[in-house]
C-alpha cells in the first residue's frame, strides 16, 4: 500500500519534470527532440502547454501541417488562448487554407488583445484572404446653423443662423496589398467621399471626394505608412478647391495595452473658381497620439500643431494663422451590441491679422463634445444616433457661433 501511495505522489512530479525538461529542450533549440519528446509524453495528452511547445517547435522547423494540427489540439483543451488563436490564423495564411484563416481571425477579434496581436491580425487582413474592404452609411439629421464654414476652411459667410435638416451619405474603399509573403512591406490604397444635402440651404450642400495611395511597412514593434492623397470639394454652389497631401505616420506598440502615434501632413490646397484664388494656401503640421487599449474598449488623447500659409495673404484678412488641436475620447461596449462613443475636441488658432485698427490679432477658442451610441444589428449592420455641440469663442465678434447637430444612421460594412 505504501509503494502505491507514493507512486502516487509522485507522478505529478515526474510528469512536471517531464514538461521542465521539454521547456528547456525548447528553449535550447532542440526542435526535433521536444517533438519526440511530446510524442512519447501520452499520459500527458490533456496539458495544454506540451501541445503549444509541440506546435512552437514544429513552427519554427517549417513543418506547417504539424504546428497546424498541434495548435488546433491546444484550442480544444483551452479555447480561449489569444496567442495560439494568432498563430494559428496564421498558419493557416501561410498553407493557403484563406477561408479557415477569415474564421479564426474573425472570431478572435473580440478577444482581449495586445497591440502586437491586434497588428498580427490586421496583417493577415492584408493578405489576399482580406484585401478589400468597404463601408457606407446613410443619416439623417438637425443642424441648428448650417452658416458657419466647415473644418478649417474659414470662408467668411456670416449673416443669421440657418437651421435645417438635412441627408448625409458616406462611403469608404480600402484595398491592401502585402508585397511580402509573410509580412513587412505593403501598398495601401483608400477612397472616401462625403455628400450632405441640406433640405432648407442648399447653397451649404457639401461634397467631399479623395483617393490616396501609400507605401507602408509593419512588423510586431511599429507600423508606418506614407500616403499621397489627392481630395477635392465642391461648397458654396461651386466646385470650391482642390488639394495634395502627404501625411507620414507610424504607430508604435509602447507595451501590451498602449500603442503611440505620430503623424504629420503637407497639403496644398488650391481654390477653383478665379474669385478665391487668392485663398491658396499650403498647410504643413505634426501630431502626436497615445491609445490605451482595455479588452474591447479604449481611451485616447492626440494633439495636433498646424501652419496654414496662405499665397496672397495681403488682399484677404485671416488667411495666415497657426492652430494647435486636443483631441481626447473614450469608446465602450456596455454589450457585445451596444457601444458609446465620446470625444471632445478644443482647437486654438492664431491669426497674422489685426482686428480692424486695433492692435490685437485675433484669436479663437473652438470646443467641440460628441457623443454618439450605436446598436449592432447584426455582424455587419450598426445603427447609430449622435449628437454634436460645437462653440467658437473668438475676440473678432463675426466669428462667434454655436451649433447643435442631432444626426441618426445606419452603417454597413461588406
């Protein structure tokens, strides 16, 4: 009785020695053996970590189809292993098995992620298993006062405010390329446009069209891309400007939950229409941004610095100016389907002009909040309601205003 007892006892303690002595078999590089090994090892079929060395080892000798079949086998122990649900999307990539790949990658992405994993997705996304992506929506919505310029244009429209409701249509086309095998190098290319129609102001209906196309490179650290974008918009009854860009940028994964970014930009804009030539104007800025990531949820603050310089600032006042932007928001899921999103927004911005004959130049003080909730209809299907208040303080009293804007839509992702 007593022999049995300490058989017994000791048997968990071989079969822990027998997984030490394959660890370090691993961690020594000896591939082959510690597949020889775990092959040998059958009591110890039910303990998820022989399955994974398994599989590592025989990733890391190229042997696909046995790192596929050893990883497969750790997910039926332990389904919810983040890092064996990456690499075994990705071995799937690798042996062309694309519609596996989507399924596994698809059901992972709700999982809690770090940044590096969440680029080893996107990466596969990249590849031909998911190349090509679209998005569009359509909403309808309130604006307490459409007579105000958007974005940064600054056109000098004043006069009572004009409410009105209005019809807003948006699209976006992205199409990636990988130019490596199994990841690096790529090319990126995107297409948005942006209609709304304003039912009581049609003079203030706005389009917005652009394509841009970029070269990037990404690995598990960082992931850069530099764009070359061509945008042009149609305001004010007239095809109003067109513009160049570059705009650089590059996030990089700081540690498991945070990834950090910075960007910059170059435009040239330049107005159509003979009677705002001398609007053109070269915009040149840099930004920084930080993201914290927390399962499904996530936190953000970037700040932008912009130079607008304009070519013929002499016939036209406010043309020059300097701004400096903070952004900062949260975006939650109190359900798998219920998601809110706020942001809030403060842009300065500094002017070359004086403020009629007085020695002050003008300033202004912009502050946007927006919150938006959105309900998942199904997988690709989000309905959303918004609502925006946006104010500009400024010591040129033309340029003070306030608006609301109430918007509700739909969004569907192919």
């Amino acid at each position: 009785m007593k022999k049995v007892v300490t058989v017994l006892l000791l048997s968990p303690v071989i079969l822990f020695a027998g997984m030490v002595e394959m660890q370090t078999l691993y961690d020594q590089k000896k591939y082959d053996q510690v597949i020889t090994e775990a092959q040998k090892s059958t009591a110890e079929y039910g303990n998820a970590k022989l399955h994974l060395l398994w599989a590592k080892s025989a990733e890391a000798l190229g042997k696909d189809a046995i790192a596929m079949s050893a990883y497969e086998r750790v997910l039926l122990i332990n389904p919810d292993n983040t890092e064996v649900r990456v690499h075994l999307a990705m071995v799937y990539t690798d042996t062309g098995r694309h519609q596996l790949a989507e399924e596994m990658s698809k059901s992972t992405e709700n999982y809690q992620l770090t940044p590096s994993q969440r680029m080893s997705l996107d990466r596969l996304e990249k590849d031909d298993l998911q190349q090509f992506k679209a998005s569009a929506s359509i909403a309808m919505g309130y604006d307490s006062n459409i007579n105000v310029s958007p974005d940064d244009l600054n056109l000098p429209e004043f006069g009572e405010e004009i409410d009105t409701l209005f019809t807003q249509f948006q699209a976006n086309l992205s199409y990636i390329h990988e130019l490596d095998e199994k990841g690096g190098w790529y090319l990126r290319s995107d297409a948005d446009i942006f209609y709304q129609n304003n039912a009581d102001a049609s003079y203030y209906n706005l389009f917005v069209g652009s394509a841009n196309i970029g070269l990037g490179y990404s690995n598990d650290t960082y992931d850069a891309l530099l764009p070359v974008s061509y945008g042009r918009l149609n305001y004010l009854d007239r095809d109003l400007l067109e513009s160049f860009s570059m705009d650089p940028r590059i996030n990089i994964t700081l540690s498991k939950e945070l990834i950090g970014n910075i960007n910059a930009r170059y435009t040239q804009r330049s107005y159509l229409q003979e009677a705002d030539k001398n609007r053109d104007d070269t915009v040149s800025g840099i930004g920084l941004g930080l993201y914290w990531f927390v399962e499904n949820n996530f936190v953000y603050i970037s700040t932008n610095y912009d130079n607008y310089d304009a070519k013929d600032n002499n016939s036209l006042r406010f043309t020059n100016k300097e701004t400096t932007r903070v952004t900062m928001g949260m975006n939650y899921h109190v359900k798998e389907w219920f998601i809110t999103r706020f942001d809030y927004q403060y842009r300065y911005a500094k002017y070359d002009d004086l403020i009629d004959s007085d020695v002050n130049k003008r300033s202004d003080d912009y502050h946007q909040t927006e919150l938006k909730v959105s309900r998942m209809l199904s997988d690709t299907v989000e309905g959303l309601l918004l609502y925006r208040y946006a104010k500009n303080n400024s010591n040129y009293e033309l340029a003070e205003y306030d608006k609301d804007v109430v918007m509700f839509g739909i969004k569907y992702n192919f």
